[in-house]
C-alpha cells in the first residue's frame, strides 16, 4: 500500500543544516537537486512514530509498532517514507522567494538572562507552502489499523527545527491510499538463466557505504554489485512465490558503474599540475616508453588518480555530494542519546543512470522491469529509490588470443613476453597473508609455468564487508585487490595451452562472492593503450 498525502505549513519552519562558508547563517535550509526546500524522512518518521506509540498507549491500542517501524539492527522497517518535497513545476521558478532568516537568543535557565555568546542565525521557510510525500507499506495494514494509522499521521502538529520556539507548525492531509497488486501466489522460474545488461536511474538520493568508521559513514560512488543483488532477492522473497535458495545460487549481478564510465587502470597517472596547453597530462606506467616522469624532455610529478573510475576521455568521475547530521531521541527523555551523533555522506545521484551486467530467469526480467527497487543504507528514511530496466547484452570482453597479447606485451618490453590481469571490480582474496601476492594469485590460477613482475604491477588492498540480506547479518570483513589493479606477467611464449588458461579466467573472473560482482577481470586490457 501507498499513502500519500499533504503537508501545509501554518507557520515558518526550518529544516536544520549547519551553516556553510560563505553565508553568514549558523543553520540554513536543506535543499534537494532542484534547489528547493525540504525535510527528510528520517524527520518525519521519528515523529510518526512518537504519535503511534503515544495514541497506542493513550487509547490502550495494540497497534504493531515493531513490525512497521522496524527496530534498529533488528528488525527491518516495514515500511519506508519519501523526504517530504515541494513541486517543482509549482515552486521552481519562485525558489528564491521561499526563504528568508532571522536572529535568536538562547535563555540562561538558572539566571532567566540570555546566556553569553548565544546570539545565532538561522534561515527558515515560509508559511503557506505545500510539500507532499508518500508512506510505502510492505506488510498488509488494514481495517481499524489502517484508520488507527491515518489518524495518527493527521495529527502530527509540527515539523522540522525549533518547534519550542513556534516554528514547524503543520496541517497533514492523507490525499490517497493505493492498494499494490497482491503477487505472493504468483510463482517466477528461476532457471533458464540469460544475461541481461541492466539501468538503474534513481529518483531519490543515495547512501552506498564505502566506510563506517564509529558513527561517520562515507559514500561510493557506484553502485556495488552485492548491494543490487540484495535488493532484487529481498524485492522477490517479499512479493513472489519465488525458490529462494535456487535464486541466491544463480543471481550474478555486476557492479553498476555511471553511464558512460568505466573503471581506469592503477597503472595509469596523472600530473600534478597543468603542464602542457593549460592541462594536465595522463601516462600509463605500465608501457616501456613512459618509465620515465617527463613530458617533452622536462620532470614532471605524476601521482595517482584516486577514483579508478573515468569517462571516455579518462576524466575522473566528479561527484555531488553532501552531509547529513542526524542524532537519536530518548524516547523516555524526548532528548537526544549521548554519543548518537550520526554523520552521513549522501549522494546525490538523483536523475543520474547506473549500468551493469545481469544474470536471471527471462520470467523474472519481464516481471520486475520498469519497476522501484531500493538501494544502499537508510532506504526507510527516503534514500535509494531507483527504477530498474533490462535489455539484452552486448557488452563483450575483447577475445584472449595470441593477437591480443602482443600488442600489449610489445608496449611493456620486449626483453619477455608479458600479459596482465586487470581488475574491473574489487576481488576478494581467499587468504589473509598479502607478502607477495602475485605469486599467490598465481598459483591460485594453476599458472606456475609464468613469472610474476611486481615491478610491473600496480595494486591496492582494501577491506570488505557486507551484510545477508535475508538472514540480517553482517558478513565477515576479508581483503581484497581494489578495481583498477594491475597484476603484470611474463612468459617465454604464448602457447595455446596459456591462452586457453587465460580465456577461462577472463570468462569466469577470479575469487569468491563472483555472483555479487567481484572478481571480474580482463587479460591485457587494450585501455592500457587507448590513455588520453
């Protein structure tokens, strides 16, 4: 079911966002893509939630508050709210207009006089002004439970900041409910499996955590292939009569990159600064003709790119993105939880498109098409709504043949015969000691009769997790080779039998978690040529 409905304000209201250099204001205004106010839905979840749970108790309700609302780390929301929006086609052009601000003072409780220093500033939005937003629920709600619900989101009274100090007053209106299409007696074939090429465009910004290190979480700027395969598994379990174990064992999912991105090798670098017309130059030290740091006879510092993942010009991928600060509620108290700070790095990949590779049931693909699936960290709290599309493939890896491997080696030297493994996704390596990892990686592929040219070879090792979206746990924390690695080779000779080895380990990618995109690799990739 979808509820959606109206929010009106009846006085002015402030979202709350610290300040920024450049504006004299200590809080300013959240603003989405378009430049238009909003408030999140983690802000009106909580506050949904204080109203159930109050009524539940006032009125000796026995409403399913856990079931819905989820209980952090576990059980799973059951629900999950969109950030509460203005219409563009209506604000837009007015925005400017929206908001104004205002100066405040903090009182002393124990001397009644305006504490020292306290004078602050603050931006807020009008009154008068209509957003509107939608609830999704997962799980039936029905009968005096769904009334019981549209009552208690009626009366929330205020929103946003600094509501003791009268802002945030508000009118809810419930506009309609929309009932989904019970599928759950509906079974999909997992087998028959084809390769699809997938795109993911989302409609909400995005949390894709990279790091969490204490209560600060960082953002990716892909989509991991794992974090899809989670969402379409879970899509399936909740909503189709599906066999979930057949299901787990053949989804493969790729990492889903932006369009018209790929992922650029280690090996390539880039100077420092501007040295040539007013720009930066770009060498692949890989190749035998750039072992020195110059350009046109002269020293140049080169270093490396710090995103692998470049447009066809290999301009590196910039990316929007923003901080969110959120604290957590004593519900006792109604006053926030020491050391519940959160600070979280959003993506705002809103309108943006994603690509990738996918393995499923033709059944499937026509059934989930064109349909909302929900991504990465906060999807209850209105992040990671995307729309998802299928077509057939025609993304092929150029063919290991002898052809394809001289032309690269040539490029190296020509003292050998040499050959890469390129890392197109982050491949998780199946044992922990990392001295001389090449020679491990080597034998782990049967290639013992190859030499392993760590001069040659451009690695970074990282830490990976993950969490079983099923079974709600977290996966065990392994090493692995980052996308963009360059493992280098050399050989006497080309022979069939290498080749043929080398064919399999490009079709059937190396390591574990291969069906969650990792591991995927190409032998002597020609970008290793193509360097602009």
């Amino acid at each position: 079911m979808i509820i959606k409905y109206s929010a009106v304000l009846q006085t002015p209201a402030m979202t709350g966002k610290d300040g920024v250099i450049g504006k004299d204001l200590d809080i300013i205004t959240k603003l989405d893509n378009n430049g238009l106010p909003y408030f999140s839905a983690s802000t009106i979840k909580g506050i949904l939630k204080e109203k159930v749970s109050l009524f539940s108790t006032a009125l000796n309700f026995n409403f399913p508050i856990n079931k819905y609302f989820g209980v952090e780390g576990e059980i799973e929301s059951g629900m999950r709210l969109s950030p509460l929006t203005m219409d563009s086609k209506k604000y837009l052009e007015y925005k400017e207009f929206l908001t104004d601000d205002r100066s405040g003072i903090r009182i002393d409780k124990a001397s009644k006089t305006t504490a020292e220093g306290s004078l602050f500033s603050y931006e807020f939005i009008r009154s008068e002004l209509e957003f509107t937003g939608e609830i999704e629920i997962f799980y039936p709600l029905e009968g005096e439970n769904l009334k019981f619900f549209k009552a208690c989101l009626e009366r929330i009274e205020a929103i946003g900041g600094l509501k003791s100090r009268g802002l945030g007053k508000v009118k809810i209106k419930v506009l309609e409910c929309i009932e989904n299409k019970n599928n759950s007696h509906k079974t999909l074939n997992t087998s028959n499996l084809k390769e699809y090429s997938y795109t993911l465009k989302p409609l909400e910004n995005l949390i894709l955590k990279n790091q969490e290190i204490g209560n600060e979480i960082t953002t990716n700027n892909y989509i991991h292939g794992g974090t899809l395969r989670g969402a379409i598994i879970s899509l399936l379990d909740r909503e189709f009569n599906v066999d979930t174990e057949a299901l787990i064992k053949n989804l493969k999912v790729s990492q889903g990159l932006p369009k018209d991105h790929f992922v650029a090798s280690a090996s390539i670098l880039q100077s420092k600064y501007p040295v040539k017309n007013g720009k930066v130059v770009r060498i692949n030290k890989l190749l035998a003709k750039n072992s020195e740091d110059k350009v046109d006879g002269k020293e140049v510092k080169f270093e490396r790119y710090g995103s692998p993942i470049v447009n066809k010009n290999f301009e590196k991928l910039v990316l929007n993105k923003q901080s969110e600060i959120n604290i957590a509620i004593d519900s006792k108290t109604k006053t926030s939880e020491e050391g519940m700070l959160f600070n979280k790095e959003i993506f705002l990949a809103k309108d943006m498109e994603f690509s990738g590779k996918i393995v499923l049931s033709e059944e499937i693909v026509k059934t989930i098409s064109n349909r909302y699936i929900y991504i990465g960290k906060n999807k209850s709290k209105g992040f990671g709504k995307c729309l998802i599309t299928f077509e057939p493939t025609n993304l092929k890896k150029e063919k290991v043949d002898s052809s394809k491997l001289q032309r690269l080696s040539r490029e190296i030297g020509t003292d050998k015969k040499y050959f890469t493994i390129d890392f197109n996704s982050d491949m998780i390596l199946p044992f922990m000691d990392t001295e001389s990892i090449g020679n491990k990686i080597k034998a782990l592929l049967g290639l013992e009769s190859v030499i392993w040219e760590e001069s040659k070879s451009f690695i970074n090792l990282i830490s990976i997790g993950g969490y079983n979206q099923l079974n709600k746990i977290r996966k065990s924390t392994e090493f692995a080779i980052a996308k963009g690695g360059v493992l280098t080779f050399s050989t006497t000779e080309f022979t069939n039998d290498l080749i043929q080895k080398l064919s399999s380990i490009q079709e059937k990618g190396i390591g574990s978690r291969k069906n969650e995109g990792f591991g995927d690799v190409e032998i002597s990739s020609k970008t290793h040529l193509e360097v602009k």
